[in-house]
C-alpha cells in the first residue's frame, strides 16, 4: 500500500518513488502534480487515515447570521466580499451601462476609470469582473504597486496576471493552469515562441510559463525580469487573448488594472520612467490591434543602446540584432484593458491622453441612503440589532456629514455608527 503523506505547501500526496537514500521523495499530489520533495517536510497520513473520522463540525453561527457578520466585517474595511459585489452595488447604472456596453463593442481595446479615492474604482472593476466572466472573458485583475508590481517591470505584472487569470467553462471557474492544458502545443500556437509547449505535470514548468521562476530553463526559452522586456509579456497576452476566443470559444480577455496612479510614484528615474511607459504604451496600442506591432521594423539606437520600433518608438528586447520579438502575436488578438486612475497628471499626457474613459462622481444622496439602508438590515441580521426609524435617520444624517459621499469612507463610517448605536457608547467611553 503506497504511503500518503501530506505536506504544508501543496496538501496530500502518495509517494511514487524515493532517492538518496530516503531523504527525497517524489510525490504524486492532489493537484495532478509530481514534486520532489525532502522527507521532513511531510507528515505520514496512511494510519490517520485508517481511523474512522468524526463528521464535520456544527456550525457556530446558522448560515444566513455568518453570511451576514462576513459581510459587516468586509464593510468595515471599506471593501465588499467579492462574491456578494454584484448584490452591493448602487447609483454606477450609468458607469455599468458605459462598461458593459464598450466589452461589447469591438473596435475600443482600452479604458480609463478615473476617480478620486475611496470612491469606488475598485468596487466597479470587481463588478466589471464579474459581469466580464458572465458574459464569457477571460479575466485577469492586477493590483498595481511602486515596489512589487509595477509596469516598469513587465515580468511581475505578467506573473500576476496568470495568477490571477479566470474563465467560465460551464458552471465552473477555471484558472491560468486549466488554460494552459487545454491550449498550449496545439493548433496555431505550435508557433507560438513560449505558448508552444505542451504542459508538463511538473512544478518547474509551471513557474516557467507563470513568470515565476527565477534561474534560467535548460528546457524552455528564458522569461527574462530585465526592465526592458515588454515585448516578451505583451507578446504571451496576445497569444493568451487569441487562444481564448480562437480555441476555447470565450469571447477575449480581459485585463482590469488597479491602482494604475502608482505610476507616477515609482518615476524616481527617467530610466524607470521611459520603461513604465514603454510596457503601458504597448499594452494599450496591443488592445487597440495596431498593425505596426506585427510588421514595423526595428532598429538599433547607439545612443540608447537598444532595439526600437521606426514607427512606434517602442523598445524591443533583442535577442540577438537579427531576431526578435514582435509585441503582438497576432491582430486582432482580442485583448481589452482596463485602468484605473485616480486623478494624476499622466491622464493628460500620451499615451493615456486619448484612451476613452469613464469618470466616477460621488454617490448621490439617494444611493448613499439606499446603500446605508442595506447595511442596517445587514447588520440587524448580523447582531439582531435594529434600531428604530428616527435613530436610523438620525444615523444616517450623521454619517453624511462626516463623509460627504466617499464611498469608501462612508461604508466604514456606517458600520461604525451602528456599533455605537448597539453599545450604547457613553460620552466618557464607558459602556
């Protein structure tokens, strides 16, 4: 009877073979994958499991009071669970109905959502997520960051964004990994110079192709980190964009990118500048199927020391002075994007100047009312708590005054004053 081990990274596995001497041992996951691994990292699982197990334990709270408390406490932080977004979403019919009717559009590969802090940007692209996947996209969402994802660096925002990769198939939700199963090797993508390799139920492969291995492949071509790589990643989401409508049927893909202002906080030089707006220059001319990035020649600059496109002035990474990577695949590859802003001053500079966009105002006041409305029934259902019509609209009135229509700040504000309300806080604090 083959050993079950379990270990703390990749979960339960039987073990097929050993080696040096039983110090390594190469398992057979759950997930379908093989891995090395030592002997010490797992634990023996074949006795544990001969023991008859108790069933599951009962529920603390009944389903609809626990559905309720994680709601509160999302709100707390500013934020909606993501699965409940769609049911707690008010006063954006006119930014969904702009959205959903540009996805459908064919000819505009990109857009700006712009809008202050806190007032929701991120809340309408969790919506624009979910109604994408619906609505048969591939969806990537990548929240952008000065120091760990930012588009002066091509590889780790490519890295995100298989990890954070999703389509419908039926009624289930798929991930970076079951796409490339079903996709990679086959078909056009035999020519494709990274997607062309048929999977390997081995991890190594998998942190090659999902931008997160670090040490150069004897197996496949090199994924390079350098800065200057944009033409590798824009070239592998071209590739991905048209293996999603071409081989799996679904409709595109799209890539909604969050906190988008952090690139004017990472422009601490004019070399991560010009990198920063080469990969977003690209990604936007690569969703609005620009021709040039399949046939422009490219030349060498001595001053600048680099591959450049004639017609686009965009960077190449040159493999060699002789061979090098388009920034498209194909065309169309049917890739959207999606950023969103708050205001900053590159919106007015190219290559953002032109890109169609969609401005959030604040919440009218009949949303916000519709809004609190919902988180007191929310919460009463929560913490059996509800406080009369005059307290309600006494609550209400005051949470408005503090916050003026943020919606970030006024969904916590909300929370927060219905917990007063229930403790019946003193004006010396005490309860």
């Amino acid at each position: 009877m083959a050993d079950i081990v379990e270990h703390e990274r990749y979960g339960r596995g039987v073990v097929e073979r050993s080696r040096g001497g039983g110090f390594e041992l190469y398992v057979r996951f759950e997930d379908g994958l093989r891995r090395w691994v030592r002997f010490d990292e797992v634990r023996y699982l074949a006795e544990e499991l001969s023991i008859s197990r108790p069933g599951p334990p009962r529920p603390v709270l009944p389903r609809n009071k626990f559905r309720a408390r994680r709601m509160i406490e999302a709100f707390r932080m500013g934020i909606v669970p993501q699965d409940m977004v769609e049911e707690f979403t008010f006063g954006r019919e006119r930014e969904i109905e702009r959205i959903t009717r540009w996805l459908e559009e064919g000819e505009d590969g990109a857009l700006l959502i712009i809008g202050e802090y806190g007032s929701g940007k991120t809340h309408l692209l969790e919506y624009t997520k979910h109604i994408a996947l619906k609505r048969g996209w591939a969806v990537s969402k990548v929240d952008l960051d000065p120091q760990e994802v930012s588009l002066h660096r091509p590889k780790r925002v490519y890295a995100e964004i298989a990890s954070a990769f999703r389509y419908k198939e039926g009624n289930d939700i798929k991930s970076f990994r079951d796409f490339i199963r079903s996709v990679s090797g086959r078909g056009e993508l035999r020519n494709h110079w990274y997607l062309c390799y048929e999977p390997e139920e081995d991890e190594a492969f998998w942190d090659w192709i999902e931008g997160r291995a670090v040490e150069r492949s004897r197996r496949y071509p090199t994924l390079p980190g350098k800065f200057t790589t944009a033409n590798i990643y824009c070239n592998i989401i071209s590739g991905i964009g048209w293996a999603a409508k071409a081989m799996l049927g679904l409709k595109g893909f799209l890539i909604l990118f969050d906190e988008a202002e952090a690139i004017e906080s990472i422009l601490e030089t004019s070399y991560q500048r010009e990198r920063t707006f080469n990969f977003l220059k690209g990604l936007l001319m690569l969703a609005e199927g620009d021709i040039n990035l399949l046939y422009e020649e490219v030349e060498w600059d001595p001053w600048r020391r680099g591959f450049y496109g004639i017609d686009t002035g965009l960077q190449y990474y040159g493999m060699s002075r002789y061979v090098r990577l388009s920034y498209a695949w194909r065309i169309p590859c049917f890739v959207k994007v999606i950023f969103a802003f708050a205001p900053v001053e590159a919106l007015y500079k190219p290559p953002l100047d032109e890109v169609e966009r969609v401005e959030i105002e604040d919440l009218s006041g009949e949303s916000l009312r519709s809004a609190f409305e919902t988180i007191c029934l929310i919460y009463a259902e929560a913490y059996d708590h509800m406080e009369g019509d005059a307290s309600i609209e006494g609550l209400f009135e005051a949470v408005t005054d503090w916050e003026h229509g943020r919606t970030r700040r006024f969904i916590k504000a909300a929370v927060e004053a219905l917990d007063l309300s229930r403790f019946k806080v003193r004006e010396d604090g005490s309860d």
